[in-house]
C-alpha cells in the first residue's frame, strides 16, 4: 500500500507522537475522505494536539478512540502500538486493513534503500554503512529508528540508509533494495506475543524481494532462522564476519577474502561484536559496486573518524582512574553479554536492572559462569536478576536503592582500574522517563559522587 492509494478513504493514524504526527502531515495531502488521529492512552487529553495537526485530523480518545478505528478503511499504526494490543486483534478480525508509516514511505522508497535491523547493532551498523558510503562518493540520507520517522524524510535523495526496528518491519510489504540483520536472539516479546513472532516480524524485512541480504554470518540462531531466505535473484543472504566470509575481523586486522584491509584498531568503537559489525557495514559496499579492496586506504580513515553513537559503550573519564561505561540501551541480557565482554580481562563491576518484562535470565548466568565480576541490581528487576545469578562463584551480588546508590556502591566495590558498566539488560521506563533520562541520572551520579 502507498501513501496514494489512501487517496478517498477513511484513514485513522493510531499514535500521536512523532510517527503519528509524520503520518498525519504526510497523508494529507493524498486526499483522503477523512483522516483522523487516535489515541488510546488514558490522558489522552494531555496529549498536544491543535493547530494544523487538529484542522488535518481531529483527535479521537476515551470512548471514540475504538469506534474510530473499528470505522476507517484503512489503520495507520504507530511502531509503539504492540501487535499484542487487544485492539489490533479486532481488527484483523474485521478485516480492517493496518499499515504503518515505514511501510507507506518503503512502497515508494524501497529501490533507493539500505534497510538495517537487528536485536543489536542496527543502530552502529547503519550509521556506519551511510558514513563509508559518504567517504566512498555515495551521498545518503540516514534515518529511521533512531529519530526521523521515515515519513519525515526528504523525497529525492538518491539513497537512504535506515535503522529500522521489528515494530517497523513487521508492516513492511515492501523490503528495501539491500537488506541487513545483524543479530537475532529474544526481545520485546511482550510487544511481539513471543520469540516466534518476533523472528517473523523483526525477519519480515527480507520477505518482499530485496535485490542482497546481508547478514552477520557468525551468528548461528540467525542463520538458522534464515534458512530457505533467497533475494529476489534466487541467491542466498551474504555472510559475512564468519570465518569464512570475504569480509571478516581478527583481533589485530579487518581482511577481505586472505587480503588484510586496515588495523582493526583503526575502529575506534570496543567490542568484537562491533568488529562483525564493521564487516556487514563492508560486505553492503561490496554489494554496491564499491571497491573495497581497492580503496582501503580512504575507507581505514573513514572508519577511524567514525565516533560512534551515544549511550552504546560509551566511556566518561572520571578523575578516580574508574572507567565508567553508559551502556544504556543494552536492554536484554544477550545485549548486556556484548558489553560485558567487551571489557574482558579488567576489573568489571555492571549495573544490572531497570523494568521487569519477566525476561529469563538463565542465559547471563550460563555465560557468567567462568567469570568474575561484581553485580549491582537496580530497582526494579535487579534483585531478580541477581537471584538468577545466585551460587556463580564469580559473582559478587549486591543490591542497591537507586541508580545513585549503584555508583556510590560501585566506587567502593570495583578495584582500582577497574570498569563500572551501566548495561542493565532491562528498559528504562518505569525508575525514568526514557533510556536518555536514564543515562542522564548515571552521569549525574558519576559527577556527584567524583
């Protein structure tokens, strides 16, 4: 479905934050018989809706929110509405048919795009690929998941690289030209209604007829999910980052084929995870034409110009000789055994906690099993974590109030040259207003307690 096939029909745009404000204002103008904004949260009447937003699309909520959607032709959801809410099931039992608005911009978009997902290292990949396809001569506008909703973007760039999250996949009728995953294990299955559905809504992305998959081929469970998965010329996704894909990563050098490339150090960013991710960003440039080989010098300083992004394993000096790590959205355990690897062979105290989604964390203790670190839970799913870590003999388990007890306890509780990592392998929301406000209460905790 494209934005103008709503041409004469009743649309309802479920949400009214950015995504269902990008909607609205990109709807509009395609003429639709009524347009209508929905939402469903109990203060509604809080939500800042006037002006053009409200003369486009008035705003339905309370007991008009239901009957608003239930009556349009076609539902517009926003990324943050679950594919478990009660409401969504009654509409496909009515018949009603639900989009979002990645899949309304993807319709029209899709030849010109590299479109990025994964349980983690969408977002690193991603910004990675559009910033060496800039130093290799490839203008593109980057976008999606991390902040401008896709239906914001400009319409005319010759290329668009996109983070796209499984709540944007799972709409998707259309995949982008390249298609990127870069990891996959369990998460948001609450918002999916389990791990088998969220492998088919986050995998979604390569269903539709891309022209290449690529893939982090050193992940078994992905390559697993992915059998039988062929690109609209019949192939197989490209591999790469396994031990014998053609792009692959050491501790000491990035290869092509038995060629070395650069340093590995060159990559500013720690982890080997973001080693893989580096090579998946370089098989995309392979796949495009682009001669990686022989232009390995220009794209080594392209690499090591690359900053990374905020709040992914991100260092603040403190005058104590601690390393503070804000890891703030590693928000599963599987994300939070990246990072805790990432400092492998230093003194290591994590931060571990924050809403209690009811994960299972029998897989952090099997992977702690060998290890030794200090553990520090965080209201409100830190003292369940750390029951699930009771009995290693690695782990030093303590409980703490808040976030600013966690680091005045870490102070005292982490050796000298030591690191203290916030990756609480749990969401922010809840303790904080969002994993930004979270990182800001770490910060400040630091300073305050310096």
């Amino acid at each position: 479905m494209r934005l103008a096939d709503l041409k004469g029909r009743s649309v309802a745009v479920w949400g009214t934050g950015r995504e269902g404000r990008a909607a609205v204002t990109a709807i509009s103008p395609y003429g639709p018989s009524r347009l209508i904004a929905v939402d469903d949260s109990a203060n509604y009447l809080s939500v800042s809706w006037e002006g053009e937003l409200a003369r486009l699309a008035p705003l339905a909520g309370g007991d008009h929110a239901f009957p608003a959607l239930v009556t349009a032709d076609v539902v517009v959801r926003s990324p943050g509405v679950p594919q478990t809410h009660p409401w969504m099931r009654e509409l496909r039992e009515r018949g009603v048919p639900v989009t979002g608005g990645s899949a309304l911009w993807m319709a029209d978009h899709a030849a010109r795009t590299i479109g990025v997902t994964g349980s983690k290292g969408k977002s690193t990949t991603s910004s990675l690929i559009s910033h060496l396809l800039a130093a290799a001569g490839r203008p593109n506008v980057f976008g999606g998941n991390i902040g401008v909703p896709l239906l914001d973007m400009p319409g005319d760039a010759p290329l668009y690289v996109l983070e796209l999250s499984s709540y944007q996949c799972a709409d998707l009728t259309d995949s982008p030209r390249v298609a990127v995953v870069t990891s996959l294990f369990p998460e948001h299955l609450d918002a999916h209604g389990g791990e088998r559905e969220y492998y088919r809504d986050k995998l979604n992305l390569l269903r539709h007829g891309p022209e290449m998959i690529v893939v982090n081929g050193s992940d078994e469970r992905l390559r697993d999910e992915i059998r039988g998965i062929t690109d609209a010329n019949g192939f197989p996704p490209v591999p790469a980052a396994a031990g014998d894909s053609r792009f692959r990563v050491s501790d000491d050098l990035v290869f092509c084929s038995d060629e070395p490339l650069f340093p590995r150090s060159a990559l500013k960013l720690k982890g080997a995870h973001n080693g893989r991710n580096l090579c998946v960003a370089l098989a995309v440039l392979d796949g495009l034409g682009i001669d990686v080989p022989g232009t390995a010098a220009q794209l080594a300083e392209a690499v090591a110009s690359f900053e990374g992004l905020p709040h992914r394993l991100t260092e603040i000096t403190d005058p104590s000789g601690l390393t503070f790590v804000d890891d703030t959205l590693s928000t599963s355990p599987y994300a939070t055994m990246h990072a805790i690897d990432a400092y492998a062979g230093k003194p290591l105290t994590v931060l571990l906690g924050g809403t209690d989604r009811g994960l299972d964390y029998t897989v952090l203790r099997d992977f702690l099993a060998e290890r030794e670190l200090t553990a520090i839970g965080l209201p409100d799913s830190g003292p369940r974590i750390l029951a699930a870590l009771a009995g290693l003999p690695g782990v030093t388990a303590v409980e703490a109030e808040d976030l600013s007890h966690a680091v005045r306890l870490s102070r005292e509780l982490t050796p000298a040259g030591g690191v203290v990592l916030l990756s609480p392998a749990a969401p922010s929301y809840g303790r904080f207003r969002n994993f930004e406000h979270r990182s800001e209460a770490f910060a400040e905790a630091i300073r305050a307690t310096a």
